[in-house]
C-alpha cells in the first residue's frame, strides 16, 4: 500500500518526538513508497527512497504558508498514496478529511493519549479507522478502533 504519513515533527535526536524515528524506519523498509509531510524536518536516517516534504516549521515560514503548503502537497501527490496515516494530530484530518474522502484515500489516525478535544471527536467521523496501540490510548468509544502495538504498525499500515 502506497502511504502519505502525516506527523508533526521529523527528528530522531527529539526529546519528545524522537521516538517515531524508528517507526519510520521500519515503515519505509516495509512500504514502497512511502511520502512523509512533516511540520517540521530536522535530524533523520531515512533512506532516499523515502520522500520527505515539510511544511517548512524549520525555516519560520507563517502558519499561512504551511496551510498553503499542506494543501498544495496533498492534492499535488494525490496520485502517488492510496492511504493517510496521521499521527497524534487530529487537527490535519480535519483539514484534508473532505478532500481524501472525495478521492477515495483510506484515513487512519494514529492516536495514543488521553485527551480528547472536539477535534478529536470531528476527525473520527472523516477517519476509516483508529490506530492506538491499546484501548487506554484511544479514550473515545468507536467501531473504527484496531488495536495494534506498536511493533506491529509498519505491518499494519503496508500490508492491509
């Protein structure tokens, strides 16, 4: 399955983030191709093959040129994933949620803490499925949850 991973921040040497990194690695070893839009791109080992597009956090640009951005990248590649996965940000479900729905693109948030926003609550309605890697990781009561470690996304995501 062709995927375009959404995420906030791209760096293996974060603090907080730094962790997904690895996850990316086993994603690109197991998806071809994989496209990777990042709010932000800083420090990483992934292969060329992987395509990194960033929203351009990293060089200060406004928050109306990353809304530019994102649009222009999701409907510009279009063509090239048949899935989004976003990770941990509801918010650009909401954003990009009429426009995968309208093409036909399989959206599936990754989600794995407590709080629940009505952002939250909207991307659900415009989500195929709920990644977390237990129910305590998605608190809101859906069908659309799949429970899956997290040494098992990579599987999940490129070969269902």
């Amino acid at each position: 399955m062709r995927i375009l991973l959404i995420t906030e921040k791209l760096d293996k040497n974060d603090d907080t983030l730094g962790f997904f990194h690895s996850q990316l690695l086993d994603l690109a070893n197991a998806c071809n191709p994989l496209t990777v839009l990042v709010l932000e791109k800083r420090s990483h080992t992934l292969p060329e093959k992987v395509k990194i597009i960033s929203l351009g956090k990293e060089k200060g640009v406004s928050k109306l040129r990353y809304l530019i951005n994102f649009y222009t990248t999701i409907i510009t590649t279009l063509g090239s994933y048949d899935a989004v996965y976003v990770n941990r940000n509801p918010q650009y479900i909401l954003l990009g949620g009429i426009i995968w729905r309208l093409f036909g693109k399989r959206i599936m948030l990754g989600y794995n803490h407590q709080f629940v926003d009505w952002k939250l609550k909207l991307a659900v309605l415009f989500a195929n499925e709920i990644v977390s890697p237990s129910e305590k990781g998605f608190p809101c009561k859906t069908r659309k949850l799949h429970i899956v470690p997290s040494a098992s996304l990579s599987t999940y995501l490129c070969e269902s």
